[in-house]
C-alpha cells in the first residue's frame, strides 16, 4: 500500500520537448491582463473597420463613430462586472446606445436644434419623407451609422467577455470594412490588411484567455505550437490580402439577372424616400436611369476623352440614353411613365418588316457602372431581359437593365430605324393624335411671348411642319456655337436667354430652342439626349463613344412616320467638335449615310472605300469586369450569391469533415494491444479534450480524473479501472501487455466511459482538438 502511495504522489514526468506557456487565472472580478488585452484587440479591431467609414466621408457633418465605439465597449465592460441581471445589463445597454445617438445626431443636424428636432425628422421619414431637404436626409444616415456602431461594440464586448467567442466581432467588422471599401473608387486594402492583423491577433488572445478558463490553471499551448498557430495565421492573412488584390470580383451574371427580373419592386425600393441611401453621394462614378428624370441647363456641358461605350454595328447612329418632354423655363424633366419587363428574345417578332423601316442590330460594350440601354429606332429586343419606358400610343421612350452592368459587361439589342425620306416627311399634314399633343404641345404658363412670336415670324412661309424644322434650323445654324456659357440668371427662361441675350451655347441650347420653338408653332417635339455616334474603332463598325460625344439633339413627331430625330447643333470643325456636319437637320439612322462624317465612321484608319466590309466582329471575349459599387436592391442579388457561395462551401466542409470523421473516430477507438491501459487512457484524454477538460502540467492523472468524474459522474468505476491501470502500467514495476483478464476489463471499462463521454458531447462533436500528450 505504501508503494502505491509513493507512486500516485510521485510526479508525473513530460514527454514535451518544450515546457508549456502558462498563465496564471487572475480572480480580480475585473479581470487580468488577459482580460484587458483582448478587449484593447477587439477595439483595434472593430476600430479599423469603423475608421475607414469615417475617413470615407461619406456625408458632409458625419458623427464621431469612434466615440461612439470606445463608449460602447466601456459601457459593456462596466456593467458587466456588476452584479444586475442579464436582462437588466442588455436593456441599459441598449437606453444608452440610443442616449449616445441622439446626442451625437443633434451635432450632425443641419441646423442647430434640439432632441425634439431629431424626432420629428424620423417621424418625417417613417411617414415617407416627402418633401425631406437632403440634409435632414443625410442626418438619418449618420444617426444609424453612430447606432450601428454602438451595436456592434456592445454585442462583440459582450461576446468576448461573457462566451469567449471573437468571431462575432470578427464577423461584424468584416462586413462593415468589406461594404465600406466596395463602394469606394479605389479600394484601400491597406485598411483590409490592417483589419485582418488585428482580427488575427483577437482570435489568438481570444483562443488563450478560453483555454486558460478551461483549464482553470494555465493555457496549455507550448512554446512550438503556439509560434506555428501565430505563423500559420498571419499566412492565412497575407494569403486573404493578396488574392482580395489581384483577384477580380466574382460575379454571376445570368443568376444576378434572374433575381433581378424577379424584384418587380426594385425601382420603388431605390426611388422610396424611405431609402436614406440615396441621400448619400455615391463614390463612384456610375449611370442609372433613375437619376436622369431631369436635365438642368448648366454652364458647360460633357468634354472629356473618357469612355463611356463601345458600340458594334453595321452602321453608325445616334445612340439614345432617354428623353425629355416637360420644359419647366430652367429644366427638362421626363414624366413618369409605366414599365414593363420584357424578357430576353433573339427574334424580331415581325413576320415581315413594318414599312419604312429597317433591321439594326447592334452590340453595346459598357465602359463604365449603368443600367442605361442605348437605344436608337424603335425597340424590339435584347438577349437581356430589358426594363422598358412606355410613353404615349405604348412607344417605347427608354430601356434599362434590371441590374446595374459593370465595365465590360455587354447586350445586343434589335431595333426598327426610320428610312424615311425628306420628301415622304415633307408632304404629312398637321393631324395629331389628342395623347400626343396634351404630352407633347405642352409649353409653361410663363412661356416668354417674344420667343412664340420669333419662331412664328421665322415659319410665316412655311406651310408644313417639316418645313417648318426645316426654317427654325436654318436660323439656328447662325448662332454660334460655344462650350462654355454664362450661368442662366435666376427667374429667367433658358430658350429665351440663348437667343436673345447670350446668343450662343451647346447642343442643349440648341435643341432646346428648336424643340419649344417647335412647340409654340404646333408641331410636337421632344428633347432626346444620348451620344453622337462616336469615333471609329481599329474594325469596321466598331464606334467609340465618349464623354464627349454626350449629346442632345430635337425629336419631331409625324402622324404615319411616328418620331424623327433631327440635329439643329451647328455642324463643323473647331468649337463644334461635338457635333456633326451635316447638309440638313434630318439624322434619321439609313440617312447618317449622307453626313460629311460617313467616310471617317465607315472606314477607319488603315481602310479605304471599296475594301469588303462583312458584319462588325463581336468581341470574342468581353474584358475581364473590375469591381464596381451597386445600388441597395441590386446589392440582394449579391447577397444571393454569397450565400450560394456560403451553402456550397458549407457543404464541401460538411462532407471533407464526414470524411475526416471516420479517422478521428479511428484514433479515439485504436487499441494498443501491448500496452491497453496507456491507449485508453491516452484515448480518454484526447476525448475529453474537445469538451475543454486538459490536463495541466502539475496535475496528476488521478487530480486530473477527479475533473472527469465531475463531467460523467455515471461511470465511476468505469474510470477509475482506465486511471489506475494506466498509473500501474507506467508506474509500476509490471510493463507492457496485462494478462488477459486485466485486459478484457480495461477494454470493457473503456466502451462504456467513452460512450457516456460521446452522449453528452451530442450529435456535432469537435472534430479537431487541441491535446498535448503526457
């Protein structure tokens, strides 16, 4: 007896290499050092994340969010260690969250007011916000910025704290700086980069401080294991950086299409006073159909070199973005008219063609963020499914996508051109339609009386309406044309400002003049805005449309013939590069031909007339898309996909694991059959290790039993048959294989405490642990 005594009080020596990193369990109710490095981790963590929205500038008097963040976690932290009830703590949590949010929102009010201000302008919004400045639209934005971040601290503190788990607040600060940094023009990774240190250096400290809570001693990590993790982590890290920098952003194009066609409320979710986000000035430069329900006469107008589309088609043509048919003195709107989806088809729908009329098909290449379809003639259809304007008589005025198309993205679309001629226009007679003239005769109440009675006076001799674009063209033509002119007083019409007093101006000036000029003489018209057709590609009907080549131009209606384009911008070199020189206004598609232009868009650079031309080459492979930002209801179909994405590599774990499984399942049941007492009890150790039961160093296996038996209080004898066979194998003066009757009961004993141990771990098992071996 005294010799087990000696042998149960002998120390048990390592077979570690190394000695353990321990540290020892602080009973401070405020906690150790351990404690207070993790939250000073999550802080630089959720800080980084919360500092790239600040340094974003996403609107003009933005909140302190990092105040707001410190305040948070401070708050957690204190009334934690107090000694309120859980429902108590969350509740004075959350009051304080919102104290914090109202005093911050009242520092980012456009104006100096109190909480009272606060409160209406939410009660504003939630009612619908008409009629809301976009200051107090902006304010909303913050307010839920300043309570986002409040939430954010206050959940991952508590996480941290209370469960030990740091991946609430890597979760959290990752889809903040992730949202954040795509909707930027240039992703700033070094905000990425920083972000994934310090998420990396919060799991590992994370990882210790519930080891050493488990084992209720020291972190049982060597010297080894513990510099391979941080290695092994940071690798993952500058892994995540590289490839977030190189790589492309994956997109599912037929998929997103689909989701989109399937959210018939997505328009009324982007254009909703409810969605504060379109307060917010976007960082992007990005066209949408949305924001082009007005057109206001500025200063200048569009001049860069940069491309905006590339076009193939068998013939050049005025490339139409949308139209305009309410003036109001100072600006064009376009008046809300019905959608409707109309899927993708790779027909024409017409058995033979309309009369008149002929085919063009064209291929449109985006070179920048846009839903905007380029149209030219009258629609047919898209290998797309397109989003089309109805107008007046179910024409159809205008087309998009139902998601926003990033750079390279492209669509082929069908349409009908006119090929009517001056002489077929020029023998219709006044007769139109009462939809067509209530939209399209309109003029304002104040309409000035000295331009009504200019355009009369220069159509007096002309009898039909073609004759009468004919006129106000000619007149037009001997104003000169300027990119630049002075900013239109306030109260004054801008038709009548350009030809009376400033006497010059660009393509809007003109176009504008000619199609109220138009109007006040009884012709309807409307203002159509697009692109020229662009500079010739290195093939044959490849056309590059730029910035520039942005253009407005008049559109005329004729009863029979239905609306014919007609440019009344001064043609030429020099100032009027923006333009086109033709001999008359009439720029219907088959009649571009005739334009002074023809040759240079026909044949580029390197060809000459009489060389084949064939159909313009698609591009076999559209450009590789660069990442782009997308509004709120397109931002679903992304979602969609991430969780796809999610479920599918869910499901390659779930089975690489049920793979693994029969593995794990093989080392916990090997049996040794030389030495059975130590297999069991090393197969013991390593079970119970998933449920955080680890032997410290200076514990003993009967110390250390003593914790087993609390967890499987069941199978006393069961357990103590494994721990004292194992003590008299490795102890004692008899090594090796037992007889066989020793055996049979450590075998028999080892069934039933594992599966005891197995019951109670449940149906998901830990499947990798970490264990150190005696």
């Amino acid at each position: 007896m005294d010799e087990v005594k000696k042998k149960k009080a002998k120390k048990i020596p390592a077979d570690r290499s190394e000695p353990p990193v321990g540290v020892t369990v602080s009973s401070s109710r405020w906690g150790g050092w351990m404690t207070w490095l993790n939250i000073v981790f999550l802080f630089l963590a959720l800080w980084i994340a919360i500092y790239s929205i600040e340094q974003a500038h996403w609107i003009t008097r933005q909140p302190s969010l990092t105040l707001a963040l410190v305040l948070s976690i401070a708050a957690t932290r204190l009334l934690m260690v107090t000694r309120l009830p859980g429902w108590c703590v969350h509740a004075l949590l959350v009051f304080a969250g919102l104290l914090v949010t109202v005093w911050q929102g009242i520092s980012i009010l456009p104006e100096a007011s109190g909480v009272g201000r606060i409160f209406t302008i939410f009660a504003t919004w939630m009612r619908g916000g008409a009629g809301m400045p976009v200051g107090e639209q902006q304010a909303i934005f913050g307010i839920l910025l300043v309570f986002l971040t409040w939430m954010a601290g206050y959940l991952s503190t508590w996480f941290l704290l209370r469960r030990h788990n740091a991946w609430v607040a890597v979760c959290l600060g990752l889809v903040i700086i992730i949202v954040n940094l795509t909707n930027l023009p240039d992703k700033t990774y070094l905000f990425f980069t920083l972000y994934l240190l310090a998420a990396v250096l919060l799991i590992i400290a994370t990882r210790i401080a519930k080891q050493q809570s488990a084992a209720r001693y020291a972190v049982l990590y060597s010297g080894k294991s513990l510099f391979y993790l941080i290695i092994s982590l940071f690798c993952i890290t500058i892994l995540a950086t590289t490839l977030s920098w190189v790589m492309p952003q994956l997109r599912w194009p037929g998929l997103q299409t689909a989701i989109a066609t399937a959210m018939p409320w997505k328009n009324n979710l982007e254009t909703s006073s409810l969605n504060i986000l379109g307060a917010v000035p976007s960082k992007k430069s990005i066209a949408m159909a949305s924001t082009m329900q007005t057109l206001n006469f500025g200063k200048s107008w569009n001049d860069s070199d940069e491309i905006r589309y590339t076009v193939y088609s068998q013939q050049p043509a005025y490339w139409q973005v949308t139209v305009y048919d309410t003036y109001g003195s100072d600006t064009w709107f376009s008046s809300s008219t019905e959608e409707e989806l109309r899927e993708r088809r790779a027909d024409w729908g017409y058995s033979a063609d309309p009369a008149g009329q002929s085919r063009l098909q064209y291929r449109v290449v985006t070179r920048l963020d846009t839903d905007i379809m380029l149209l030219t003639g009258d629609f047919v259809s898209a290998d797309i499914p397109a989003l089309v304007s109805i107008g007046v008589d179910g024409e159809v005025v205008g087309a998009e996508t139902p998601r926003i198309l990033i750079s390279g993205e492209s669509y082929i679309m069908r349409t009908y051109v006119s090929d009517t001629s001056a002489d077929s226009l020029n023998g219709t007679q006044e007769k139109y339609g009462d939809a067509i003239k209530s939209v399209y005769l309109q003029l304002p109440v104040s309409f000035p009386e000295d331009v009504r009675q200019l355009s009369e006076n220069i159509t007096a001799g002309a009898p039909t309406p073609y004759e009468k674009v004919m006129a106000l063209d000619e007149y037009l033509s001997k104003i000169p044309y300027s990119k630049e002119v002075d900013a239109l007083p306030e109260g004054k019409d801008a038709v009548e400002n350009f030809l009376f007093t400033q006497k010059k101006g660009f393509c809007l000036h003109f176009a504008s003049a000619m199609t109220m000029m138009l109007r006040s003489v009884g012709v309807p018209a409307r203002l159509a805005v697009g692109f020229l057709p662009g500079d010739p590609g290195e093939n044959y009907g490849e056309y590059i449309l730029r910035d520039k080549h942005y253009h407005a131009w008049t559109q005329a209606y004729f009863p029979g013939y239905g609306w014919i384009d007609f440019e009344p911008t001064p043609g030429g070199t020099g100032a009027s590069e923006s333009s086109v020189n033709s001999n008359t206004p009439l720029i219907s598609t088959p009649r571009i031909r005739e334009f002074d232009e023809w040759e240079k868009w026909a044949y580029p650079p390197g060809q000459y007339p009489g060389m084949p031309q064939t159909m313009p080459p698609y591009p076999a492979e559209t450009p590789r898309p660069t990442p782009g930002p997308l509004p709120f209801a397109d931002e679903l179909g992304k979602a969609a996909l991430i969780i796809l994405g999610a479920l599918v590599l869910f499901g390659l774990a779930y089975g690489l694991l049920r793979a693994i499984r029969p593995l794990y399942s093989r080392q916990i049941w090997k049996v040794d059959r030389l030495n059975p007492a130590s297999s069991a009890y090393t197969g013991l150790c390593r079970l119970v290790a998933a449920v955080r039961l680890i032997p410290a160093p200076q514990e003993t296996p009967l110390e250390f039993s003593a914790r087993i038996a609390e967890y499987v209080p069941e199978q006393p004898r069961e357990l103590r048959t494994i721990i004292q066979s194992y003590l008299d194998n490795r102890f004692g003066p008899v090594k090796g294989k037992p007889e066989l009757y020793e055996e049979a009961e450590i075998l028999k004993a080892r069934v039933a405490l594992f599966n005891a141990i197995l019951l109670k771990r449940g149906n998901a098992p830990r499947f990798f642990n970490t264990f150190e071996r005696d």
